[in-house]
C-alpha cells in the first residue's frame, strides 16, 4: 500500500487495476455521449456519385470558351435534375442541365455554375465567365472513400461521428456500458432531504456533488445509502452495491478517511473485501483518502474521498474521474492538461503539492485561470463553474500574478 503518493502515482496505479464496462448495441439517436466500441469503417464512398453544391446549371466546360460579361454564351435546357433524382439525358455540344443542391451531375457535364451568376429562361441560360473543367463539383468520395478508418474504439460519440455512421448506414453502433457508480456517504452529523436541521447537524452536500459529477462523466450514479459511524453498516452498504440489485461497476465514499475516532471508512473497505492500495495523497486540498479495488470477476475500484467538500471534489475530479472514464470505455481516460496563467496571485508558501480551482478563461491568446481565494477544503461555494485545476509545486513560495501552472481540465 503506498502512503500518500503524488495523485499522478495513485491515478496510474488505479488505472493499471481498472478495466472496462461490456458493450451493447444503442440506438443511434440517442447515443450522443456514448463511448463507441467499434471500429467504422467506410462501407462506401461519401458522397457515392459526383453531385453539385449549388442550385444552378451543369453543363460542358469548353462551350464556355471566351465568354465574358459582353460575350455571354447561351445554352440549351434540356433537363431538370432534383436532389434524389437522377439525370435523364446526357449534356451534349451547346446544352445544359438545371440542377439542384446535392443532385448528380449529369454524363458530359464538368462544371456547374450557381444559377445567381446566370441568366436563364426556361429553355435557355446564359453564361457570363469562363468556366473551368472540374469547377464546381463536389468528386465521388471528396468526403470519405470506401474503406477509410473513420473511428476507432474508446471516443465518445458527438454530432460529427454521429453524422458520419448515419453516411455509412450504421444506425446500431456497438458502445461501452454506462458504468453504474454507487455512492455512499458517511457521518452520523448528515441530514438529507425531507429531515430537519438540527444544531450540530449538516445538510449532506457530497451525495449530490458526486452524483452530478458521475452523471458528467456518462456514468449512472446510484445512491447506496448514509453510513453512520459503524465500520460495519459502512462495510454492508459497499458489498449491497457491488454483489446487489445495483451490480455497481465502482463504489465512491466520501467522509471517515481520516485519522480520527470515528474515521472508519478504511477499515469497512478492508471487511467488504477491499484490497486498500493508496492510503492518502499529497495533494491539498484532497489529502485524505483511501483507494482500493474489490475483486469480483473483474476489480471494482472502491475509491474515499474526504468528507471536506472541496477536498472531496479535488480527489474525484484529479484520481477518481480517470478511474471512471477508463471503466467508460474511454481511450484515453487521463483529464487533458493545459499550461494555465494565473490571473490573480496566490499568496501561501506551499510546503506539499497544492491544487487551484477556477475557471478557464482566455487573456490576450493564454489560457488563464480565474479562481476566488477562497480555496480551503471545506469551501464549496467557490467550486461553481469550475473547469479547471491547477497545481502548485510542493516547495513553491508565495505565487505572484502571470505565474504559469501545468492544469488539469474537467471534461466528461
């Protein structure tokens, strides 16, 4: 078991001992943020036939020799060719086919003009330039050609690879199971909606962070439950949402990950059968913590949190987001890092690695990062429309102003 590694250690750690969810076939409306499980490849070429990207006139390119705006050369009509219809008689010597946006281009036609820079009748057009062989056509395959790799395994699926399966008539892709992740709270102070407030008591705020970032991610959150200050019911709740109804691909936990009397988070991991591999951070906020897998055909990542609100986010969003986006299926599960600047210094020596939440935001072509200083680890308030963390060096003096941090950048 390490004892507080840097959080880049204990994420490759758990990703070396996390796997991925099955597949399934999903409907391909609807599967927007879904995690592709497939190669695509092209079962044709896109588009199948040379087509027009205008509504206008196609016709031979050399019957255009000379023309200018004082020598137009007028055409014959001899067809009419829609989108979705197919031309009906071959372009010859001195003739020409109207034709519509996405229509195919007829036999005998090289060029297309827009029918804006003519001048046309129903029988005749008049064509005012020049026309180049190859002008204006959109070529068999200009998009995509039979065969192509057009995506492999593990990217989310957005608009464009949407778009480019509904091409190629893959309206069933094969895709990663959404990871069903359980959530357990602990602490005998938690109250939850419908309860009343008492003194001493706190409304529990962790449920609903780790739930809406879970949910962020693509991943089904499922709440097992509030364990109070009982190794045991903590242990119980663990193993009803791995080996229950629930079948939980990951277990989170926020609260008991200290070192106090009634930090019995660890200690019910290792009763519900958790090998316990990293045994806090050196990370603050995010210090405590405990991070394990319990083998059950295939290892589920059981992963602590702190109770401290902010503490309990940094750690999810630095070790457990990666962790869950490999169970995703995803290819590259790590969260993408960008140089920051800071906007506004940071005015505490950092004795261990200390980590900066804010916002993206871009200054004169940098990447910046806008943050409140409010940062301690029971602040959560400062964590709306956070996107991004930056990380302080452990030994690094007080920060002034346009110091450049490596960040990390919140992305489902």
């Amino acid at each position: 078991m390490l004892e507080r590694p840097d959080f880049i250690t204990a994420r490759e750690l758990l990703l070396e001992r996390t796997g991925v969810t099955g597949t399934e076939a999903a409907m391909l409306s609807g599967s927007a943020g879904r995690v592709l499980a497939q190669e695509i490849r092209a079962a044709e070429d896109v588009p199948g036939f040379d087509r027009s990207p205008y509504d206008g006139y196609a016709f031979r390119s050399q019957d255009t020799r000379g023309a200018d705006a004082f020598h137009p050369v007028t055409l014959s009509v001899v067809d009419m060719i829609a989108a979705g219809d197919v031309p009906h008689v071959e372009i010859t010597i001195g003739t020409a086919a109207r034709i519509m946006t996405g229509a195919p281009v007829p036999a005998g036609a090289d060029a297309i003009v827009p029918y804006e820079v003519t001048k046309f009748s129903d029988t005749e057009v008049q064509i005012f330039h020049e026309a180049a062989e190859g002008q204006n056509i959109v070529r068999r395959g200009e998009d995509v050609r039979k065969g192509e790799l057009l995506a492999a395994p593990g990217i989310r699926i957005d608009a464009g690879l949407s778009g480019v399966m509904a091409a190629q008539g893959v309206f069933r892709p094969q895709v990663y199971k959404r990871p069903v992740v359980g959530i357990i709270s602990t602490g005998s102070e938690l109250i939850d909606e419908g309860q009343s407030l008492k003194k001493g008591k706190i409304f529990n705020s962790n449920r609903y962070t780790l739930e809406a970032a879970c949910a962020s991610l693509g991943c089904d959150p499922v709440y097992l439950g509030t364990g109070r200050d009982s190794a045991e019911e903590i242990a119980q709740l663990i193993s009803d949402g791995i080996h229950g109804s629930s079948a939980c691909d990951a277990v989170l936990l926020s609260g008991g990950v200290s070192a106090g009397d009634f930090d019995l988070t660890p200690d019910a991991m290792k009763m519900a059968g958790a090998e316990i591999l990293i045994k806090g951070l050196d990370c603050k906020p995010g210090m405590a913590g405990a991070y394990g897998v319990i083998e059950n055909g295939a290892p589920i990542p059981v992963l602590a949190f702190s109770g401290n609100p902010a503490a309990c986010m940094t750690a999810f969003w630095l070790v457990g987001a990666p962790v869950l986006r490999k169970l995703s299926g995803l290819c590259e599960p790590r969260l993408k890092e960008v140089d920051c600047t800071l906007l506004t210094g940071f005015p505490k020596s950092s004795k261990g690695t200390r980590v900066l939440r804010g916002r993206l935001v871009f200054k004169e072509g940098k990447a910046c990062l806008s943050s409140s200083e409010r940062q301690g680890n029971s602040v959560l308030s400062t964590a709306i429309g956070t996107d991004l963390f930056a990380v302080i060096p452990a030994g690094s003096g007080p920060l002034e102003a346009g110091s450049v941090l490596r960040g990390y950048l919140i992305i489902g």
